[in-house]
C-alpha cells in the first residue's frame, strides 16, 4: 500500500492514496482518495452496494468509483482513521455530539470497528457529570456511547462513577438483555415477528412459533449467542457483523430445526433471521 500523496489539493491531506481506487465525498465536498478493499474489509452490505454504484458511475465517466457521503468532513476522517491499519485515532472524540455521529455512522454501515471504538470509553466522564448535575438529557445521550464499550471498560471506567449512577447503567444491561431474552421467545415489548424470518417454504404456516410449541435446538442456541454477546458488548458487538450467523456452526444448527406445522426443515431465511435480531437488538431500552 502506497504513502499518500499530499500535492493534489482536491484530496484530504491524509487520504490521498495514488493507488486508491475509491473516491467518497464528505458532506461539505471533501475528497478521500481510499483502497475499496479496506473498505469492503470494515464494512458489511449497505457499504458494498454503495461500492457497486460507485463502480458503476465511475466507468460510465471513466473516472474512480466516487460516493457522496451524508458524513461531516470529522466524522468520515475519524470513521477512516479507525478502520485503517495504520490510522490514528487515539484521541477522544471531540464532542458527545461527534461521538454519537460517529457511532450512527459504524452502525449505518455496519462497520463493528467504528461501533466499538475505544476512543466512545470518554462517555464515562460525559455520563458521570452529567448525573452528578442531574442533566437528564445529557446523561441519557452519553449512555447511548457507554453501550457500545466492551465489558473490559465498564470495569475499568465504572470505578470512577458513583455507585448510583454505575448501578442505573448496570440496571439499564440487565433490562436490556431481559428484553432480548422475552423478544427471542416472541414475547415481550419487542417481539421476534415470525412473518420476517421464515423461510419461503413455510410461506403458508401461521401457527404461532415459539417455546412453548416447538423445541427449536437451534433457536435456543441462537439466544445464547445473543446474550453472550450482549454481556461482552450491550450495544450488540459481534451480533451486528455479517457472518454473525455463521459463526460457531449457528446456522448448520439453525436450518435443522422443523417447522411444527409442517414438518418440513429450514424454516428460516438466513439474511432476514439476522435483520431482525438486529432491528429487535436495536429497539430495546438504551437510556437509563
């Protein structure tokens, strides 16, 4: 991978790789000049089909694949600095208000290195104020920065915190993963919905599916993963990556189970079963 370039002054200082293949345009018409593969390495689905529109204007015009980005100029450089093997991000962000842009834009393209970027563990000191001058909008917004640390943080950061407004943080886990818990039994305020999931086989099996009517194996084995993920990351981690559902033989488990109306095997679809943990991880409660 060739060193930047800083003579074009079109291009961002740091991102202006003269091997790039990949042009993405910040909100305010900055120019990152960046390699598609690491990007396709950070990112899931919405980034590589904005990457296959790129490609396609980009040969109609004869030029490098170019992406208009909602992003801010700060936002996109750290989101890069982050996912770049040797990108700096060791400072915190420059605001809550940044922190939580930042986030928004790992969880919008799904890249679980941006979501979980140890730089979010300042929320701590965010919350810690915040709770300390009863600023209750601004303590919930903090909150939303402190779910995506890892467990490792919280013990470290925790300690700083008054035990009152720890134990409201530890309360907020604990009714988290109990809501994904009662959804991934179709119960509860957020409730796994059966039409999302199924597969096309079973488009005409409407019996109400769950615990209660049918010993899924798979399914059981799918909730364990979930909550376990949700111990290390509560804001989801790993849960949120594409091959997620892959991961420790989950879905050669998953496409055993039986329908128990039909008899018949792979009742769900895989891509939808894994958008619907993900929209379920995403409604449940995220302010204390």
């Amino acid at each position: 991978m060739a060193t930047p370039e800083n003579s074009d002054p079109t291009y961002h200082a740091s991102y202006a790789f003269p091997d790039g293949d990949l042009v993405l345009q910040s909100k305010e018409g900055t120019l990152f000049r960046v390699h598609s593969l690491v990007m396709k390495l950070a990112s899931q689905e919405p980034f590589e089909t904005m990457l296959e529109l790129g490609s396609k204007d980009g040969q109609e015009n004869g030029d490098d694949a170019r992406i208009p980005m909602f992003e801010s100029d700060e936002v996109l450089l750290a989101m890069l600095n982050i996912i770049y093997p040797n990108g700096d991000m060791g400072q915190h962000p420059s605001s809550l208000g940044f922190a939580k842009q930042l986030l928004a834009a790992g969880d919008k393209f799904h890249m679980n290195k941006v979501v979980n970027m140890p730089a979010c563990s300042y929320c701590f000191d965010v919350y810690a104020i915040a709770c300390q001058y009863d600023w209750e909008e601004v303590a919930n917004e903090a909150t939303f920065a402190v779910l995506a640390c890892d467990k490792k943080t919280w013990r470290t950061r925790g300690r700083s915190l008054e035990k009152e407004s720890f134990d409201k943080l530890l309360d907020l886990h604990a009714q988290r993963k109990t809501a994904m818990k009662e959804a991934l039994g179709f119960g509860g305020h957020y409730p796994v919905m059966w039409t999302r999931i199924k597969n096309k086989v079973h488009a005409n099996c409407h019996k109400h599916w769950g615990p209660k009517t049918n010993r899924w194996t798979g399914w059981e084995l799918l909730t364990l993963h979930v909550l376990l993920q949700m111990e290390m990351v509560s804001f989801g981690g790993k849960i949120r990556d594409r091959d997620f559902m892959d991961k420790d033989d989950l879905w050669s488990y998953l496409i055993e189970d039986e329908c128990h109306e039909c008899g018949k095997a792979e009742i769900f679809d895989k891509y939808n079963l894994h958008v619907e943990v993900i929209r379920v991880l995403n409604s449940v409660p995220k302010t204390v």
